[in-house]
C-alpha cells in the first residue's frame, strides 16, 4: 500500500514539471522517492590496501573526508526527501582504514564483499553506522569481476556499489577497481558516493528516475541519479570539486528551470536541447517508418545551433534523420525514424544531439521495435 506522505513526495516532484521553463522543464523527468532505505548524512571510510602508493592514498582518504560537505554535494542531493524533514543532508567527516592483506591479482566481488564482512566484525571500520559508507579503492594491478563474469576496466563497468549484511543491519559499500589515475578514481567514487548514499540496496530503491516510457531513453544508462548525465553531456560529464575531479549529477532544480540538468552545470554557457514530442517510439516491424515533431528549445537567447543524430545503444537497429542541420530556439524539426532490426524484439536508443561553441548534449528518444 502507497503511504499518504510517498504519494505526496511523488506528486510533488511530478508538479515540477508544469513550471514555466518551456518544453524543456516540461519534458525532463525527475528524481522521486520510491520507497528504498537511503543514508541520511553519509560518512565516508575509504578502504585502501597496504603497499599501495602512500601520496594517492592520502588523497583519496581527503577526499572522501570532505567530498559529503560540499557545494558539489549539496547541490547532488537537493531536495532529495523521503518526507519533509526527511532529506539527505550534508556528511559527516569521514575515516580511512589500511588494510593488510595482499590482495590475488584477480578478484571477484564476491570476496571483496568476504573481505569486508570479516573486518566489519572483527569491528575494524569502527562501531556500526546507519550512514556509513566503506568505499573500496582496490590497489593497482588487481583485476575486479562480477558476478556475471564482466571484468571491470578495459570497457566494461568502472565500479559498483551494493549492501552486505551485518547482524540485523545492512551496511552500504562500493568497490572502485584501478581503471586509471587520481582523476578516473575520484570521477568513478564520486558517482557512486552519490548512488550509494540514494540507493544503497539497489534491490529496494531509494531515489530514482519516474519510471516509465515516457522516460526509457533517460533511463537507458541506469535509474539512479548520476546515470543520465555520461549520457546526456557527450564527454563533457565532469567537473572539480575542492580540487578533485567528480561527475556531474541529475538536479531536479535544475531540470524544473528548464536549464541544464546536470550540476554543476558550465558557468555561462547555454543549455539547448531537441525536445522529442514523443519520447518513446514504436515500430512494428523492419522498413517500418515514422516520423517526430521535435521542438527546439534554449534556457537563455542563444543563436542557431547545430543538430544531428545518433544511434546509442550501437545495435544497428534504426535508422535516424532530421530535416535539417542547425535549428533556432522556438523552431521545429523532423526525426524521421526507420527500423532496420532483424530481431523480432529489439531496443535501442537515438541521441538527438545538439552542439554550440564546440560542446555537444543530446536528449535521448527511445525506440523499441516489436
């Protein structure tokens, strides 16, 4: 049963969308509650190896420590509310911890999270904490796997996050493997500090994106409130932080303005966008062909932009054109969609990418052809 006070927070967050920043706060979704455990002042225990280098080591331990308490974070987790009064707040002053063991050159997740259980009973991460959060930056030349058996680095995941259980209680943790330098780990931990402290248990979410089709092409990369931002800003995803880099992360202020969604978004730079009338497209077999009105659409007086397109999820399963190449605010452009799948049940997600000054975003139309 729907609590009176979830279904107010829902209805809230979805009256957003009536604000008068044009089709484009119109049509962006929106991060709601739904129901899962979240950390309410998240601290951070960054988990190194012995033996890993000393100077990267400390840096990450700094930034973990005040990462949680900043203007980045703030404006991360605005608004975030199970109920009123009921936010993520700012962190507490975080904590690191060494760890001796030496580490196979290869591990699973499985035995990290082994790993971790051991040292939380043996209470070497200190007394049990509702908002603690042990961060894993696993040391370098050990390879990390999946359950699935994907490897992480090389083009596969950077990172993830997950609760074990300890006693009666779930304690959140992430695992960062060595996929690159200072800049690579703490854009990678960042994301998940984030995901971890909504989402700590991805079985019962806490904060996400309204689900739905109307939605599905944000929702391609992940739910979860920094997912949509790697795929919305085309390369441009990052930002510093108190001198470390981070990722950029979905603001429901932001995106009820009609303005950029991701913070913190470029200091002085226009937000354009192709605003999909229909966000979600079927089609029912290959060859079939429609088409989408698109309105374009900026959160300040900007000039002509240039407009294209492309295929996401790289499956070859449509084909997309618009009818022309650069588009003024308040214009109208056509998508011409054909799909070109063999498989009967097919997919896949189209960028509609729009470029000023050399800086490109795109917003997403979902295609699933039945």
């Amino acid at each position: 049963m729907r609590r009176p006070w979830r279904a107010a927070v829902l209805l809230a967050c979805v009256a957003t969308a009536a604000h008068a920043g044009g089709p484009i706060a119109d049509r962006l979704p929106r991060i709601v509650y739904r129901g899962g455990p979240f950390l309410r002042h998240p601290r951070v225990v960054t988990v190194t190896f012995a033996g890993d280098d000393a100077a990267l080591v400390a840096r990450l331990e700094r930034f973990g420590d005040v990462i949680v308490r900043t203007a980045w974070w703030r404006a991360a987790v605005e608004g975030h509310c199970a109920a009123p009064g009921d936010c993520i707040g700012d962190g507490r002053a975080g904590t690191g911890v060494r760890l001796d063991e030496p580490l196979p050159r290869a591990v699973r997740a499985v035995d990290v999270e082994a790993l971790l259980v051991w040292h939380l009973r043996a209470g070497r991460f200190g007394p049990p904490d509702a908002d603690g959060l042990l961060l894993v930056y696993l040391p370098a030349g050990v390879g990390l796997t999946a359950a699935t058996g994907a490897r992480y680095c090389d083009g596969g995941p950077r990172a993830f996050h997950a609760a074990l259980r300890h006693g009666r209680a779930k304690v959140a943790y992430a695992v960062v493997p060595r996929c690159g330098d200072e800049a690579e780990l703490t854009a990678t931990a960042s994301h998940e500090i984030v995901e971890a402290t909504t989402n700590p248990d991805p079985s019962a979410r806490g904060f996400a994106l309204v689900p739905g089709s109307a939605n599905l092409g944000f929702t391609a990369a992940g739910p979860e409130p920094v997912d949509p931002c790697g795929l919305l800003m085309m390369g441009g995803h990052r930002a510093t932080e108190s001198g470390f880099v981070v990722q950029r992360v979905w603001s429901n202020r932001a995106a009820s303005l009609g303005r950029d969604p991701c913070v913190p978004s470029a200091t002085g730079r226009p937000y354009v966008a192709l605003v999909p009338r229909r966000p979600t497209v079927r089609l029912r077999a290959p060859g079939e062909r429609t088409t989408v009105v698109l309105d374009a659409a900026a959160d300040r007086p900007t000039p002509a932009w240039r407009v294209s397109t492309v295929e996401l999820t790289g499956e070859g399963c449509v084909e997309a054109s618009l009818d022309r190449a650069f588009v003024a605010a308040g214009e109208t452009v056509t998508l011409t969609l054909t799909a070109r799948a063999p498989d009967a049940r097919r997919r896949c997600v189209v960028g509609l990418v729009s470029t000023v000054d050399g800086r490109s975003s795109l917003w997403p139309v979902a295609v699933v052809v039945r």
